[in-house]
C-alpha cells in the first residue's frame, strides 16, 4: 500500500533519514521505533508530505504522493500527535467536523458520523460542547483520533500518540483504541521510542538508528533474532533508557 | 458644579456633534489601521526577518509626541482632517501589528503542525487557527490603540479638525474651567466606555469571541461614518482660533450683532494665518495690527455695527511710580497717538516676517519720529520694571519705552516680557512686582474688570467711553494708572484673503452675513 524506496533526507547538518526503503501493507500496523533523532519522525512526515524528502520516493497505492497538493493528500490520511493536537478553540465536535468540513462532507452527515465514532471512543456526548482544556488526557487523545479517522482515511499516521499520558492511562487507552474495528482495518504508521508500545501494537515493527533501518519485522522476529547488537540492546533495556 | 451642567445643558448640540466627530475621528483612523496594521502583523509573522524592522519603524513613529507629529503633517497635507487623521492612523498603527505579530507567533507551533497534518492550506491555517488564536491578542492591541486614539483625538482640534479638543482648547484658552470640563470628562468617559467595551470582548471565548470580533469589524465603518458623512457645504468656511470662538467679545458678539451664521472650525491661533494663506479656510478671526495681515494680503471686514469692543492700546502704570518719578508719564506719553494702526501692524510685519530684532525696529521707529536719543552715560541707580505679554506686539512696545525711557531720563528699565497673560500682567502690576505694562481697554474692560452686563450696556462702546470707563475704574479700585492711548487699536477681526473678498464684494462683516444668508 505504501512503498517508501531510497528516501533520503538532509538538513543543513546532518542526514536525518538516509536511504530508507520499506513497504507498508494494507491494514498493517508498522511500528517506527528507534531514539530520539533517530529519523523516525522525519520519515512519518515525509510520508504526508509535511516535510520534503531530499531525494527518493513514497507511492501510496502506486501513485507519487508528490503528484498531489500537500493538503489535498494530507486530508486522506488520518494524523494523531501527542495529546492529540487539537486547537483550543474548537469544542469536541468541532474537531471531529474538522476533516469532513474541509473536504466538504453535508452537516448530516457530520453529526451522524460525530455521534458513530463518540460511541465507539466511549466518549460520552455531554462532552461535544466542551473545549479541549476541560477534558481530560485520555479524553483529548480518543477527540484527536476521532478527527483522525472522521472520513475513514485509508492510512492513519500517529507521532507519539500517547506521548502526553501517564503510563497506566497511556496503557488503557491504547488497549481500548487499538481495539477497535475502524483502527484495524486501517493501515497505521506510528512512532513511538516506547518499546512495550511497540511490542504490543506492532504488526511489525522496523527500529532505527541514524537515520537507517537496522531492523524490520515482526515483534517476535526481532526479540528472538535481533540482527544486531544494537538491537537486541534496545528491546532488552527495560524499562528503555532515556532520550539519548 | 451647577455651572458646568448649566454649560452643558446650553451647548448640549454643539458637545453631541463633537462627540460624534470624536468617535468618528477615533474610528476612522482605527479602521485604516486595523486594514494595514493587521496584514501587515500576519505578513512579518509569516517573513520574521522584516519583523524587527517593520516593529522599530512603528516604535519610532509612536514616540513622536503627538503635537510634534501634527507640526510635522502641517506642511504636508495642510490643516483639517487630513492631518489629524494621519496622525491618528500612525498612532493606532503599533499596538495593531504588534499584537498581529505577537499574537500569530505566540500560536504553538505544534498547532500549526496539527493544523497542516489535518489537511489546512496555509491560508485555512491563518483563518481557522492563528487569527482565531490570536485574537485575544490583537483585541488587546486594539483596545490600546482606541484607547490612545481617543486621547491623541483632542489634539484634532488644534488643527481645526474638530472633536471634544474644541471644548478643551478654547476652555484653556479662556481659563473657562466648565468649557474645558465639557470637553476632557466626555473624551475620558469615552475612552473608559470603549476600553470597557473592548475588555468584554477581549474576555470572550471560543465562538462568541470570533461572533464579537465580527460584529466589532461591522461596527466600525459605522461609528466612522459619523467622520466620513458629508457636512452641509458651506459658502464660505471660517477658522476661529479657540479664544475667539468662545470669548463673549468674539464669536458670539458677532452673532448677537450681525446675526453671523458660520460653522465654525477651531484652530490654533497661529495657525489660523497659515490656514486661510493656504485656502483651506476663507474667514479666520485675527488681530488687527497682526503682521501677517500684510504678509498674506488679507482684508479686514468692517466691524460696521461695533460688535466688537475698542481696543485701544495704552499703557497702565502704577500711581506709586509715577509719583516717584514726576518725568515719567510725560515721557512715555510722548509715544501717545504716534503708534497708528498702520504703523504697528508694520512694526509687526518687520519682526513677525521679515525676521527683524525688536531692538532695531523700536529704534529705526523712534528715530524717524524724532524721539530717538543716545541714553546719557553714567550709572543709572533707579530701576523701573516693564511687564509685558507674550506676543510679537508687546515685545516691541517694551523695547520701544525701554530706550524712549532710557534715552530722555536718567531711569534704568527692566523689560520682563515673559508674563503669559492679561491676568498675571495685571497681577505683576497690582503687587509692584512690575511698573508699567501695555494693555488694551476692551481686554482691560471685558478680562479683569469684568462689570455686570447692565454696566455693559450702558456703556457705549466708543474708544472714549471705554478708555475713560477703564481708566476710572483702575484708579479707583487698583491705584493704577492708564497713560494716553498710543494711537492703535488692536482690535479682534475678520480678515479674509483679499482677491476673494473683492470677487464677492465683501468690505463689510454685514456684507458678510448677506452674502451667506442669500
């Protein structure tokens, strides 16, 4: 579904992403782990164009996601960040409208599709008026995936969804999404340099280092054989080190 | 307290049209602000290299005292609204783009990520995240711009561009503290209610904000429109200066006597020449024996029906003095009748425009009416003190006693000519701080003895009846002393340009209010 071949990034003074190739496939769940500055976040928003690669290429069914406007391709792919980006300014339902408002979906069937995914977050509806800073963590995290998957994108692309939860809430809340029937049937790309993260949501996982992949695979197939040293030290390390 | 609502009461249409003017002043120049400072902010927000540059400029702009900046908009874009608009703008320009700017940068930068991961285009992302997020932020820039605004307003008046500034400056101008009340207390209750007005916007969240904010843009152009209406064309416009508009021997005089119906601008005294040089205003109220009525060839309206006051210049000396000093009123009296209308107004063309020391003038003046006499050598021991005024007129007449004084006497003369009006001259005079000072019988009659509007009445406003009336009433009641008058007359005046009161045949302050009542 998404093939990513030779994708190369470089900044001023470094190689952020240096000759990455991988394909995703549909409905996958491909986990980029690696440290912090390891190119992971790079290559996630080379994949939806908010960053430009300096040489190789990404298809996503085949085509060139050069070949369309960045916003135009951007509103095809469901996009979570941490605490779930959502602007103080719109209620909860504003944020869900957010995507199908820009591609021009009719208020019917906003609401309708509102109410779908309020019940299948188990938010409950009294919170469709409230603004982000009256809800909690895990209620700003669920809001910022429902906006995520409002228009039923294709491919979602989630940075360190669950980066601003504590660890029990951040346990519990990726349980219960990644649950879910919308999320499975979705291909999803997430970073993360969460390890048991990684583990449990991955179908597999590629983990980075400078800006390459050292590894790629299912979990199990690199805690049984890690390929490198440097693998097997960062799945071993529990819990993982801190930001290097 | 009772005056001040009385004042307001009698002159309630005039304060309501000033106010309007005020606010439209205020508006007006918000809104050309708010349509170049707001752009402008989003646009060094979006390139922050011209931030700096495009802030310091509008710093710099905003610390320019305000009546420096009108002086410096005079030359450019004359008098009127012009001027005082401008200014305005440039002041209400900073707090604008810097909050713009403040409050787009202030937006996270996480956001905006957010906002480009959903699919916004750069323009989605201004219009549905920054300006909503910046709005508090630019509200408060708004809020301070209106607020400076409706202070820097009053300065309109002084330029005749109108507003509670009019109120203000001639209130000043008259020591008339009602008039002055009547315009500062409306100009502050304005700038409350719209700094109140504007915080309960600011205050506002999410929607309502954006709901307030819009309703405030509708707003605007509306409350401007109270600048931006057209008046009634006037056949021919007059600019008063403040003192003149509001003193009781000025245009209201006029008024009673002639039935003169003129919308009047107010302006500054000084400015008032500059203005009717340049056309902007066709009558101005002036001073007779000016020397610019000669520099800018303009004509001075007969006052056919006397409305106002003879104004006939002497000097008042205390009785003290000149009993000490017998010789004394006999010299200066040798100036008596010799300072016509036409000689002093040249006197203060020679100084006023041709830039000349009141020194020589007085003494080229007194040699060619053979009063000129090199002052005898030796120590002088006793000392007399002149007083005058501040203005061009009183500066030559001290320097004129001085070397009348010094020449034909052995009297030593002090000039102060710093007094800054007819109250303190007279004060000086009163307590002995000063011997002799210049003053005119109508200021003498109508400034310091004030008497009751009976008294008034009966008294005929002949140069003789007044002078006589004036020089009893200072003997009697403040031992001074009025010497003969000098000869001039330096009365209040219309004065329009010449070439344009020859085409329309006005000679005459009726001529005058036939032609504007046809």
């Amino acid at each position: 579904m998404i093939e990513i071949s030779n994708l190369t990034k470089r900044f001023q003074t470094h190689t952020a992403v240096d000759h990455v190739s991988l394909n995703i496939n549909k409905g996958e769940t491909l986990v980029l782990l690696g440290t912090s500055g390891c190119g992971k976040t790079t290559t996630l928003k080379m994949i939806n164009r908010l960053i430009e690669p300096t040489s190789g290429e990404i298809r996503i069914d085949g085509i060139d996601v050069r070949q369309q406007p960045g916003p135009e391709l951007r509103r095809r792919m469901g996009y979570v960040i941490q605490d779930g980006g959502l602007f103080p300014h719109y209620s909860v339902a504003e944020a869900i409208a957010t995507v199908p408002r820009l591609v021009g979906w009719t208020s019917e069937q906003i609401v309708h599709r509102t109410q779908e995914l309020m019940t299948k977050l188990q938010l409950p509806t009294t919170l469709l008026n409230r603004y982000p800073s009256e809800l909690s963590g895990g209620q700003r995290q669920r809001v910022g995936l429902a906006r995520a998957l409002a228009t039923h994108p294709p491919v979602v692309l989630m940075d360190e969804p669950f980066g601003a939860l504590d660890p029990f809430t951040r346990r519990h809340v990726r349980r219960e999404l990644f649950g879910l029937n919308e999320l499975k049937e979705t291909t999803v790309v997430l970073v993360t340099h969460d390890v048991n993260e990684a583990l449990e949501l991955a179908d597999r996982i590629a983990l980075m280092d400078k800006g390459r992949i050292v590894q790629i695979g299912p979990p199990d197939e690199l805690l049984t054989h890690p390929a490198t040293d440097f693998v097997r030290e960062f799945l071993d390390d529990k819990p993982h080190r801190p930001h290097e | 307290m009772n005056d001040f609502f009385a004042f307001v009461r009698e002159h309630s249409s005039k304060l309501i049209e000033q106010t309007l003017t005020h606010i439209g002043l205020t508006f007006v120049s918000l809104l050309a602000a708010l349509l170049i400072g707001v752009p402008l902010g989003i646009v060094i927000a979006r390139r922050r290299r011209l931030a700096s540059g495009i802030l310091a400029l509008a710093g710099v702009l905003q610390t320019i005292p305000s009546v420096a900046l009108l002086g410096f908009l005079i030359p450019l874009l004359g008098i009127g609204a012009g001027p005082a608009l401008v200014a305005l703008f440039l002041y209400a320009l900073l707090p604008i783009i810097r909050n713009t700017y403040v409050g787009i940068t202030g937006v996270s930068p996480l956001l905006k990520e957010a906002a480009q991961g959903v699919g916004m285009t750069d323009r989605q992302i201004l219009t549905k995240v920054e300006l909503p997020l910046a709005l508090p932020v630019i509200f408060a820039g708004i809020r301070t711009a209106t607020v400076i605004n409706v202070g820097v307003a009053t300065l309109a008046a002084y330029v005749a561009a109108g507003g509670l500034g009019e109120f203000i400056f001639s209130g000043i101008a008259l020591s008339n503290v009602n008039m002055m009340l009547a315009g500062a207390i409306p100009a502050a209750l304005l700038a409350v209610l719209f700094d109140f007005l504007l915080a309960q916007l600011q205050q506002l969240s999410g929607k309502r904000l954006r709901v307030g904010a819009l309703a405030f843009l509708l707003l605007t152009p509306f409350l401007s429109a109270f600048y931006l209406l057209p008046g009634r064309e006037d056949k021919l416009i007059a600019g008063f200066a403040h003192e003149f508009y509001g003193r009781s021997d000025g245009y209201p005089g006029l008024q009673k006597t002639y039935g003169l119906l003129l919308r009047p601008r107010l302006i500054d005294q000084n400015l008032m020449y500059e203005a009717i040089h340049r056309k902007q205003v066709d009558i101005i109220s002036g001073y007779s024996t000016d020397g610019r009525i000669k520099a800018y060839d303009l004509v001075v309206l007969d006052d056919n029906r006397h409305a106002f006051p003879p104004y006939d210049a002497a000097l008042v000396v205390r009785q003290a003095t000149l009993n000490r000093y017998v010789d004394l009123a006999t010299t200066l009296n040798l100036l008596a009748g010799k300072l016509t209308d036409s000689v002093m107004t040249a006197l203060n063309y020679q100084v006023d425009y041709q830039k000349k020391s009141t020194e020589d003038v007085a003494q080229n003046f007194l040699k060619q009416v053979g009063l000129y006499k090199r002052p005898a050598p030796g120590e002088r021991t006793e000392t007399i003190v002149m007083g005058t005024k501040v203005f061009t007129e009183q500066y030559i007449l001290a320097e004129l006693c001085r070397q009348l004084v010094e020449g034909q006497t052995a009297l030593r003369v002090v000039t102060r000519t710093g007094l800054g009006g007819t109250q303190i001259c007279f004060d000086a005079l009163r307590t002995g701080s000063t011997d002799f000072s210049p003053e005119y019988t109508g200021t003498g009659l109508l400034v310091v003895l004030q008497p009751s509007a009976d008294t008034l009445r009966a008294l005929p406003m002949q140069p003789d009846s007044v002078y006589q009336f004036v020089r009893q009433q200072y003997v009697t009641n403040y031992k001074l002393d009025w010497l003969k008058p000098l000869g001039f007359n330096n009365s209040y005046c219309l004065m329009m340009r010449r070439e344009q009161a020859q085409k329309l045949g006005i000679r005459s302050i009726d001529d005058l209010t036939r032609f504007l009542s046809k």
